[in-house]
C-alpha cells in the first residue's frame, strides 16, 4: 500500500495529473462558455486575466467592472468568472467579458426563478416612460407603473434605490425582456394579514396612521400595515380644495375609524370626526341678519368663501360682493387671510349651507342717490361706453352707472346721434327714471332743450304750414317747419298727387314750400307732413267753387292752384 502510494505521488504522477486538468481546461474552454480565470495584472484601463487551457491571457476593460462595481474588490489573484467570446481573435488573443459573463448567469437565475415562481430582490434605479428600470442581479428589467403598488402613489421616493421584493411575471431571454411586479407580493402579504389586522379594529376606535397616498378624492393612509381611505368630505368640518394642500407622503395623522367591511377588507376613517360637528354645536351662535367677522380662506370665480370659526364656512356669491358690480371679481376686493365684516343671509343646517353677503354690511348706493336726487333733476356724467343703441355714463360723485337711449340724445330721436359722443366727454344730463329695486337709472340729454314739438302744440290735423326743404334723398324730402328745428320726411308718393310730379328732383334745398299736416300725435309724438294731401284738399275746394264731377268739365287739378290765382287777380 505504502508503494502505491509512492508511485501515486511520484513527480511522473503529478505532471500526468497535470496535463489532464489542462486537457479538461481546454474542453471546457468553448465560446459561449463560462470560465474561472485569475486576474494577473491590474493596470489603469485594463485588467490581464489567465483562462487555464488558452494560449494567451485575456484583456478585460476595468470599465466593465466599475459599471458592475466590482472595481474596488478586485486584486491580483483574485478569482473571476467571465464569458469566453472568441478563443482567438485575429492577433490569437482570448476575447473574454466580465460583464455578459454576469449577465448570463443572471438570466439563468432570472429564468430558473421564473420556472420556479421564486421572489427576487431587486432595486428601482429610474423612473421612465410607463413604468421603472429596477436591477436584480446585475439584469436590468422592467416595472409596469400598474405593478408598482396597491394603489397608484404620487411619490416614489421613498422606494428608490432600496431593496424590494418583485415577482416575475415575464421572461424573454431572446428579446431581453424581463416583466416584475411588486404589486403580487403586497397583494400576497395584504391578504395573509388582513383578517387578522382587521379583526383588532373597532368602530369609533381612534389609531395613528402614515399617509401612503394622496388623490382628488382622499387620502389613503397604512395603519400598522392595513390599508384605508379618507375620503375628501371626511378630513374636515370646513371646505377642503385638495387633500394635498393637508397631506405629505409619509406624514402620520391621528384617525377615527368609521367603517369596517369584513368581507371586502375595507376600513374607511375620518379626521373630522375626531371633532364634534360644529353645525351641531356652534351653528346656533349665529343669526340670519346679523353681522359678524369672518377669515377669507378661498377665493374662486363665482365667489369668496370665509371662515366664521374653526368647522363652519360659508360663501359669499359674486353677486353679494358689490352693490354696483354683479360679476366683480373677490380678487379686487379682497385678500386671503383678509378679515372683513359679512351679513349672515341664508343658514341651511340640513345641506350644512351658510349664505353671506359683503354688500349688505356697506349702504347701499342706489338708496343714498334715490334719497338725494329726484325725477327731473339735473346731475353730470362722464361718458363711460357707447353701444348699439345707448350711452352709459359715470354719474359724477357716485359709483353709479346712468343710461342714456339714443331717443333721448335729441328730439331727432335717431341712433345717428350716437357717433357726435365720445368716451370721457363730461355731460350735464336730466333724471328720467329711478328704478331702485332693478338698479336701473335713466337719463335724457334732449329733456334740458325746449321740445321743438311745442310748434304742433296749438296745430291740428289738415292745417296748413310754410316749410324750409333742409334736405333732398333718394325716397323724399326733409323739410322744418318755422320755429321747429326738427326734419320731417316727406315720402315721394307724398309730394304730389300725380305720380308724374312725384320726383324729387323738383324741389331745390332752400326752398319754401307749404304742406298740410297728415298727422298730429303728441303724446306719441307722432307728426306727419304732406303736399299731396294739401293738393287734394284744394282740389276739393275748387270742384265745389266752380264746378262738380256731374257737370262733365275737366279741370286741370294739377293747376288749380295757379288757375285760382288768376282768377283772383282778375276780380281784383
């Protein structure tokens, strides 16, 4: 035995066991391959490796080893694994990677795990578009934003760059595709402890609890590992904008909890609740009519909402903010954090419901101009805007808007009017209508000049008058009478009583012509003129001077007037 043993340990015997290691070396050194090597030499850019079996040593850039972060650990002599690209390239050398030989053993833990449905630990690196890169093993795979958490979070700081359990639920060695989820494992853990969290918990027990998220609509908060949601109407008595405004991730918060599903694993709490309901114990303080101090908290569009106290809030609507502007903007007038004096004008306990109201704590300027001025007296304003068919002027020495209609610019009563004003021309104007409780002033600027219509005042219909023709148009004349400054139109089938005489262009601006009136309405200030009615009236009387329609003779009506004439200068 002892001679066995000498043969066997023998210098023959160990350079034979020699040379099968490196024949077994050799067999094993194959590309694709992964092999032990030992690193020889460390240099600034490159670390030298020998591979048992190859015929030179293999190159490795130090770079590889720093992206893996083994560029701190590595030593002469250590012993590394690395993948066996090519066994020689052009120049004979041994191609090797450190970095795919870790890769490749890390898909095959990867795989062997997913085969398996074992965990994996991993670390989320980055966010990107859809979801997050986490590292496990050295493999970079992927993290659906949807399998990320229980419930979407809106901050992932918290889980950045810390070990996490992940299930992986896709492995595609071919594309490079590896799927995680960490939502199968909290789903896992949730329901192993639900039933037993969940029967620790009591209505109306009060517990602590750390903000998870927080959305629109609420917040979601984990009590000693149990998920629940406060819904937005239950973090507080007062108006709530957004849960945000209150919350942050990670932020512990007393709780009330308020319901509990046991067949759903729900648990729903309330922050309000921890407080006693102040419509219920501090509404009665305060009365519809009174006024009372109260904070602006928010300010919006369609009003302003103030604090009376801590849990009761109420809206003061636009339309409550100014006696003389409806759609007044709370922005102008006020500040947040701002306290100012509100009216109570509405309480509503069973829609938890306080109407306010600014304006009626200040007097009211409608009243103070309906006490000072009356129907018909005199004020000034400053043209403020020109439309279709009015001015609106700024009535001086008050915060009041008065309306002026174009028929009450001039006794023409024309929208032509309009254009003779101009934005900041000062006006003296007359008082027409006071309408208080529409908030509506009317004024007249013609109503300060004598009413040219006082000229028809003792006239009657069918008498006669002396006309000035002030303007010839296309479809008749404009003619004034002596001492009315005001044009009256003349239709053309109203200038003669023959169609033929029925053109303008017989007429001559200047000229003085008599006319009957046709009409006479003062009180709808309704006058009409005609030359046509005037003929026929003289034709009248000439058929009954001198002649009539049974006699058989024609007269010339259209000369009558001139035929008259003759014939009285010739009894003359």
């Amino acid at each position: 035995m002892q001679e066995i043993n000498s043969r066997f340990n023998s210098d023959k015997h160990k350079e034979f066991e020699k040379l099968l290691n490196t024949e077994l070396s050799k067999a094993n050194l194959k590309e694709g391959n992964i092999v032990e090597g030992t690193i020889t030499a460390i240099g600034e850019k490159f670390i030298t490796i020998y591979v048992e079996g190859a015929k030179s040593d293999g190159i490795i850039d130090i770079n590889e080893f720093k992206i893996l972060k083994e560029d701190k650990d590595i030593k002469i002599g250590s012993k590394v694994s690395v993948l066996v690209e090519k066994i020689e390239n052009r120049e004979g050398s041994l191609v090797i990677s450190r970095e795919k030989a870790k890769k490749m053993k890390s898909w095959k833990n990867l795989q062997k795990s997913f085969e398996k449905n074992e965990e994996v630990t991993g670390k989320i690196q980055s966010k990107i578009k859809g979801g997050f890169i986490v590292e496990v093993d050295s493999a970079l795979c992927f993290l659906p934003n949807s399998q990320l958490d229980l419930r979407p979070l809106k901050n992932v700081d918290h889980l950045m760059n810390e070990p996490q359990k992940f299930k992986i639920v896709k492995c595609d060695k071919i594309r490079g595709n590896v799927v995680l989820s960490r939502r199968i494992i909290l789903e896992g853990l949730r329901d192993a402890t639900k039933d037993e969290i969940i029967s620790k918990f009591n209505l109306n027990d009060e517990v602590t609890g750390i903000v998870k998220g927080v959305t629109t609509y609420g917040a979601f908060f984990d009590i000693n590992g149990f998920d629940s949601m406060c819904h937005i109407n239950e973090i507080s008595w007062s108006r709530v904008a957004h849960p945000d405004e209150i919350f942050s991730i990670g932020q512990k918060q007393k709780l009330k909890i308020i319901s509990i599903d046991k067949v759903s694993k729900k648990i729903s709490v309330s922050i309000k609740r921890l407080n006693p309901d102040p419509f219920e114990t501090k509404i009665n303080n305060y009365e519809v009519g009174k006024v009372y101090k109260a904070e602006v908290k928010k300010i919006m569009d369609y009003g302003i909402f103030l604090s009376l106290e801590d849990g009761l809030e109420g809206l003061c609507h636009s339309s409550q903010l100014s006696h003389t502007n409806k759609n007044i903007s709370g922005k102008k007038l006020f500040a947040i954090s701002e306290k100012i004096e509100v009216m109570v004008k509405e309480i509503d306990v069973e829609k938890r419901r306080i109407s306010l109201s600014f304006k009626d704590t200040i007097p009211n300027p409608w009243e103070e101009f309906a006490n000072k001025f009356s129907i018909g007296s005199k004020i000034k304003g400053t043209v403020k805007n020109i439309t279709q068919f009015a001015l609106f002027v700024e009535i001086k020495n008050t915060d009041l808007d008065g309306m002026i209609h174009y028929k009450d610019l001039s006794y023409d009563e024309t929208d032509e009017d309009l254009k003779k004003f101009k934005k900041n021309q000062e006006l003296e104007l007359k008082i027409l209508e006071i309408d208080q409780e529409k908030e509506k002033i009317r004024l007249g600027l013609k109503q300060l000049l004598p009413d040219p219509l006082n000229f028809f005042k003792d006239r009657n219909k069918k008498d006669i008058i002396t006309t000035i023709i002030k303007e010839i148009v296309d479809n008749g004349i404009k003619v004034s009478p002596d001492g009315c400054n005001i044009k009256f139109l003349i239709k053309k089938n109203q200038i003669a009583v023959d169609k033929e005489d029925q053109r303008v262009t017989r007429f001559t601006k200047g000229d003085r012509i008599d006319v009957m009136i046709q009409e006479c309405d003062l009180k709808k200030r309704k006058i009409s003129l005609s030359i046509k009615m005037l003929e026929e009236e003289q034709n009248k009387t000439a058929i009954k001077k001198y002649g009539s329609v049974d006699s058989g003779k024609s007269l010339p009506f259209a000369d009558l007037p001139s035929t008259l004439k003759k014939k009285n200068e010739k009894d003359k």
